[in-house]
C-alpha cells in the first residue's frame, strides 16, 4: 500500500507534488489562497482541498478529508508562509503575524499524530529572534513526541536548475531513523541543471506576447527536459509580461550576467541613480544560459532580480519560471498571471520535495526506485 500524505500550506501543490512523484498518496491539502486553491484541485485531483485560514481548519477536518483516524497518517507535510523570515522582507521578524502559523502547524501535529512529519521554511528562520523559533519547533515536537533533526538544502544539489535554500524540519515517532537526501549534482557529481537545460526547448514568445497552448521548440536535449516533459506535446502558463518601451530599451544594454550597471546613467530608473555600485547586485539581471537561476521569487520582475531570458528582451514566463522551479510542464496555473507567479515562486520545487520523501521511505524501510532522469541517494543524518 502507498504511504499517506496531508499537505499544510499547500499552495500551488510543489511538495505534494514531490511526494507523489516519490509514490505517496496525497490524501488532503490546506490553504487559504483561493487561486492556488484551484490550481491544487486542478492537479491533484486524488486529494481533498480545504479552503481557509489554518486557524479554521480543526484536526478532525482534516483527518475527515483524509479518510483517517489520528495515529493512522503517515506524514503530515508543509510550509508555513515563510515571508515574516525571508531575507527579502526588511522588516521580517516574529512581530509580523506570519511568524506565529508554525504553532498552527504544530497544533494540527498534536491533533492528528502523523508517524511523520516534514516542516519546510526560508533560512532566514534559524536568525529570527536569535533562533528561537527554531528551539521552539524543536522543543514542541519532542514535547509531542517526535525525535526531530533539520538540515539546509540547496535544490540546486538535487537536480533543481535554481540557487534556493531551503531548512526542512523532520521528526519522527517511530523508531526508524531519520535520512536526509544525499546531494547528486554538484562538484565531481552529476553537473548542476543549467538554466538552457530547464528552458531551452520552450518557443519562444516575444515582449508581451500570449501564444496560448504551443507546441515545444525542440525535443529534449537532457534528462531535465524529459522528467518535466513527460507525455506533454504542448506547451501552457508560457505567455510573456509586457513590459514598457524604457525597459525594452533598457534590457538592449544588458549581455548575459549583466546587470543594472550596464545600464546607460541616463536610462537608469531615478532611485538606482543613487545607488552604490554594490547595491541591488541582481537587479535587471540577463540570465546566463550555462549558469543556475537565481532564487524564483512570487514575482519575476527584472526590477527585483535576474529575470530576464537569456537571449530574448523580455522577462521569464510563468512556464519558464515554473521550470527552474522543476514543476512538470502538464501542471497548469491558474488565476491571473500575477496569480500564477506567486504560487510558483511559493512553492517548494517538485524535485527537491520528491528527494526528501525518497530518504523518508528509505527510512522506513520501503523500496525506492530510482529514475534514471533524476538520480539520487540518500545519507543518514
């Protein structure tokens, strides 16, 4: 029998996702973004979604979603909204109102016993409050009754096309042990999936064009292209921003790896002329073909980062963005494009998810079977 999964702040669906593409049962998710919402019950049609604030959601909810008594889930997954900790927000802290969800979290541990459970944040949680918060998790779940380690991932090391950091928190109450996945791209490894590997096969779309449904440029040149493929002959969410005439004229300027400084002074926007030449070091970025993506954002806008295509003037689609976040090309978004880039850049890439529910059943003692597309190993932690 496959093992048993509830997704907390699930979004979109990016670790549910990995799970399922690891062979678990996704029985439920929660969120209370209405757009990711419908893209959850879009793609995961297998599973339950409740919608709504977490602190409406009751245990008993969401074990009547899942078909299960307490004691009987196999892993409660999730990521409470990581924004109140992210280095992108200046005024992060746990005053901001986000910063407190984890106890929602934890209160839903207590309430439905899972055998396991996986909590995903940004980094920036370990330096809030001197690292308190993670004490906090640490000490509520052994309180609860879980043995608990945690680890920083970087996605990149599992096949991800994109620099990311993750922290994953994972606590146990059996008596398996607990494995983190071992890294399987990098230094005298597999090479790391390049930015062309995740995009080089998408047609392209000119500044604010909207093709609709399309068919691919090319056939897949690298397992990446064949594990998001799939069985997928077209191509959807690949429609790009309009962006206005200075910033056309801008983006002429900018070869791949540059940045705001190749800028012309006299077509630089207003507060960059006062910029140092060591602030905003990503900033209309050209992204660099053989290079990895930086972190994917809720909004891939070229003002924030390097989100500009590597040979075209225009910024990344949501299909582009949604492939150097490893999501499979038949996953359609839904909502508003605004919409759409925000659960994609929320979400935890599909691969990295499917890497650490691979260790989770190594753990338990279950038979892993390894695509060839997307190699990996484990290591106890």
């Amino acid at each position: 029998m496959k093992k048993t999964a509830v997704d907390l702040f699930c979004g979109a669906g990016g670790l549910s996702e990995g799970f399922r593409q690891a062979g678990f049962h996704v029985l439920a998710g929660n969120d209370v973004d209405e757009s990711a919402g419908k893209t959850y019950l879009a793609t995961h049609a297998e599973a339950k979604f409740l919608s709504g604030p977490i602190q409406s959601i009751s245990a008993p909810d969401m074990m009547a979603a899942a078909g299960l008594a307490p004691g009987e889930l196999d892993v409660l997954i999730g990521g409470p909204p990581c924004q109140a900790y992210s280095v992108y927000n200046h005024q992060r802290g746990v005053h901001d109102d986000r910063a407190d969800l984890f106890r929602e979290y934890l209160r839903l541990v207590d309430g439905m016993k899972p055998k396991w459970v996986v909590m995903e944040n940004v980094t920036g949680i370990t330096s809030i409050a001197n690292g308190t918060v993670v004490d906090t998790i640490r000490v509520e779940l052994d309180r609860l009754g879980y043995r608990v380690d945690y680890a920083v991932l970087k996605a990149e090391e599992y096949g991800v096309p994109q620099e990311r950091r993750r922290i994953f928190f994972i606590g146990t109450r059996t008596d398996a042990p607990i494995l983190l996945p071992q890294p399987t791209h990098g230094p005298r490894l597999e090479p790391f999936t390049t930015i062309w590997d995740a995009i080089g096969d998408l047609p392209p779309v000119d500044n604010g064009e909207d093709p609709g449904v399309i068919k691919y440029a090319a056939t897949p040149s690298c397992w990446f292209q064949r594990y998001v493929r799939g069985n997928a002959v077209t191509v959807q969410n690949h429609a790009a921003p309009k962006l206005g005439k200075v910033n056309l004229e801008r983006m002429h300027h900018i070869p791949q790896g540059g940045s705001w400084r190749d800028i012309p002074f006299d077509l630089l926007p207003a507060g960059m002329k006062r910029a140092k030449r060591s602030d905003h070091t990503k900033r209309y970025g050209r992204m660099t073909p053989d290079g990895l993506s930086c972190t994917i954002l809720t909004k891939c806008d070229i003002h924030w980062g390097a989100y500009i295509h590597p040979i075209q003037n225009r910024a990344i689609t949501v299909r582009e963005a949604a492939r150097l976040q490893s999501f499979p090309d038949w996953f359609e978004f839904q909502g508003s494009k605004t919409d759409q880039y925000v659960q994609v850049g929320n979400a935890v890439p599909p691969l990295l998810g499917r890497k650490v529910a691979e260790a989770l059943l190594t753990a338990t003692g279950e038979r892993v079977s390894f695509d060839e597309q997307a190699p990996g190993s484990i290591r106890a932690a």
